[in-house]
C-alpha cells in the first residue's frame, strides 16, 4: 500500500444538533489505518448511503438503535470493495455491504459484511432499491398495507427511495396511487415516469384541496413517510379500515418541541375507532430481517424486467457529505442519496 494509501479521511461526529443538523455537527479528519490482524479486512468505501434516519441517531435520546457515537466516524451503510485482507472468505477486489460509515477506509472483520458478488451491473443499488429502502417500502407496503385492487394508495416523498418503490409496487396491486413530493418536477417524475396516478405538492398553498380533489374516493392506505402537514392533510382523508404503515416521519427529526395548537390526540384516536383504522409502526431489521431474501426474490424480477424505475441522487466526494445529508432532509435530493467517494 503506498505513502497516500495509510491515510484514511472520516467525518466524525463532533456534537449533536439542537434542532436543524448544520454542517458543524462534523469533523472531519485524517487518520493512519490500522495496520490489519489475522481475520481482518481493509475496507475501502465507493458509495456512503445517505439515509433519513441518521438524522435520529445524531441525538442520545431513547430510540431503536444506540445513538452514534461523538468523535467517531458517523455512521452509515456503505458499498466497499476489499482492499487488503487477511480474512481467510474475503478476496482483495471483493464487493461487500457494510456498515463502516462515513469514512474512506475500514478495517472489519467480516462479521458486519454482506458479500454483493463481482459481476453487479449496479453496486450501490444494494444501498437503495435492493436495499434497505427497497426492503423497507415492499415490508411495509405488502404486510402493513396489504393493497387491493382498486383501492386508493397515498405515499409522501414520493420519489425517494422508499415513495417511488411504494407507490410503483402499489400500481402493480391495481390501487390509484397518488404521490406528495416537493415541486413540480418531482412531481412530474412521479406520474410520468413511475406511473402514478396523481401527484400533489405539498409546497402548494392550497395542498390539503389539492390532495383531497385527487382523492376522491378517499384514501385506503397512507404509506406514512413524512408526518407534519402532510399527515394532517391525509387523516380526515382516511376511509373505514384504512391501514397506515408508519414507516418515517421525516418532517419531524429536527423538532424538539411539539407544535402549537391544542391537543389533537383525543378527535385523532376517535377517528381511529370509529374508523377502525389501523395505524402500525415498524423498523425494518427488527421486525422482518429474516425476511430480506423473499423481499430479493420478489424484487430483483422486477428490476431485471425493467418493470420498476430507480433513480439515484449521487453526490461525487467524501467532502460534500455533511451537505449532502442536510439537503436529503430538507427535499434537496432527487432519488436516493449516495455520496460516491473516488479512490
Ligand atoms: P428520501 O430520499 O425520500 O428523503 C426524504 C424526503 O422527505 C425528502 O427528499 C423530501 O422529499 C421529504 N421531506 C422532507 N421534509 C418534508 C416535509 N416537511 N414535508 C414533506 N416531505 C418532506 O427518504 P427515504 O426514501 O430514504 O425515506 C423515506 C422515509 O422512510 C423516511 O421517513 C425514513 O426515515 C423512513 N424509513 C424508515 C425505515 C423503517 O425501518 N421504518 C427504513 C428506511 C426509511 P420531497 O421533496 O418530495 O418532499
């Protein structure tokens, strides 16, 4: 390994946000790698996975997964390829699914690898469609919502990663889908290119008609990704059973108090009774990890058919991460975020 090659850059995180993430939650650095031991491999980072919910593990509150760690690499899923090993299955040149973060190398052990083979036409769509929020809308969509024909389909961020897989998966179960997304184009994209039926802006000043003119037999699933306005928008919507798989609240990450307003919850959990809807969280690797082969099964057909639309939003630099993540939140990007980090 040469002189350059012993340097490792990394994004630490430098202290949690009170509110909005700023780019001054991050150091970034450079470090020596380790020298590797028996059973070891060096990782080398191609594309860092950008993903909503590391906005959560940026704080120290109570939540699914220990927050991530101040003065450590942020964490992250990445794409890698072996650079070195001394691990007895791994190859120098392997492709690999790990969760090494933001940073250029990694040393593993292999424990927290998944191996991607070496004929992939498309590496970081393991962070995306084949992914975790690939994984994450066909759970929550086929078990959660359980979608008939016919029915009437809403999903926001509708053309991120988790949206646009949710609502083309929908499409294929015969239900109208109608998509929120911020602006024009996206909105466009959604019905023009994935298929959807209708799309409402939720930047709009008149959404909350807009959404209620496109629903007009009302709405039998909410695929709830974004919460706020949004879900405010959609619940007086909601027909008799209709099913809300709560999947994200994207809207909210950054909030610490609640809003003004006097308390809905009581004229919220009447609705839910006398309309017997059925609102269910989920976490994806908790509540069906054991089921990511029969998701891969199902939906690499579809891509291989060209039946499904994927769209990536990759940002060229290890550099551009922390600004990458922020417009992620804000609606910025445009398909799923993956920063590609050059050799
Ligand atoms: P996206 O790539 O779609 O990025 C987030 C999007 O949210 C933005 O692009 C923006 O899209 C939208 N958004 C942000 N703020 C608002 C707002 N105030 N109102 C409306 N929309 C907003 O994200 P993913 O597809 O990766 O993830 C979607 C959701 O799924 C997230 O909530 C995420 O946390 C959740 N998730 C949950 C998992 C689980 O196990 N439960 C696993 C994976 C993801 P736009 O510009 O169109 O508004």
């Amino acid at each position: 390994m040469s002189k350059q090659q012993t340097q490792n850059h990394a994004w630490l995180l430098a202290s949690r946000p009170t509110g909005e993430p700023t780019k001054e939650n991050f150091r970034f650095v450079e470090q020596v790698i380790p020298e590797l031991n028996e059973g070891e491999v060096l990782l080398r980072t191609v594309y860092l996975s950008l993903d909503p919910y590391m906005r959560g593990r940026m704080d120290d509150g109570e939540s699914y997964a220990p927050p991530a760690e101040l003065d450590k690499p942020m964490v992250g899923g990445t794409v890698c390829q072996v650079a070195a090993s001394k691990h007895a299955d791994y190859q120098q040149g392997d492709w690999v699914l790990g969760q090494s973060g933001w940073q250029q190398y990694a040393v593993s052990d292999g424990s927290d690898l998944v191996k991607l083979g070496n004929d992939l036409p498309h590496p970081s769509w393991a962070l995306g469609i084949l992914g975790m929020p690939g994984f994450t809308a066909y759970m929550g969509l086929m078990n959660i919502g359980q979608p008939k024909e016919g029915e009437t389909l809403v999903v926001a961020a509708a053309t991120g990663p988790v949206g646009a897989t949710v609502g083309q998966l929908g499409k294929m179960k015969g239900c109208r889908v109608v998509g929120v997304a911020g602006g024009e184009e996206k909105c466009r994209y959604a019905i023009e290119t994935l298929g959807f039926d209708a799309c409402v802006d939720h930047h709009s000043s008149d959404f909350a008609g807009q959404l209620a003119a496109a629903c007009s037999a009302g709405i039998d699933i909410y695929y709830e990704n974004v919460g706020g306005k949004v879900f405010d928008a959609v619940f007086p919507l909601l027909n008799t059973a209709a099913r809300v798989p709560v999947c994200g609240l994207v809207s909210g990450y950054s909030s610490r108090d609640l809003p003004d307003g006097p308390d809905r919850t009581p004229m919220i959990m009447a609705a839910i009774l006398k309309r017997r809807i059925r609102v269910q969280g989920f976490i994806i690797f908790q509540d069906y990890g054991d089921r990511y082969p029969e998701f891969l099964s199902a939906m690499k057909p579809l891509i291989e058919d060209k039946k499904i639309h994927y769209r990536e939003h990759v940002i060229e630099g290890l550099e551009n991460a922390p600004q990458a993540f922020i417009d992620m939140l804000n609606g910025k990007n445009f398909g799923k975020t993956v920063i590609k980090v050059p050799e």
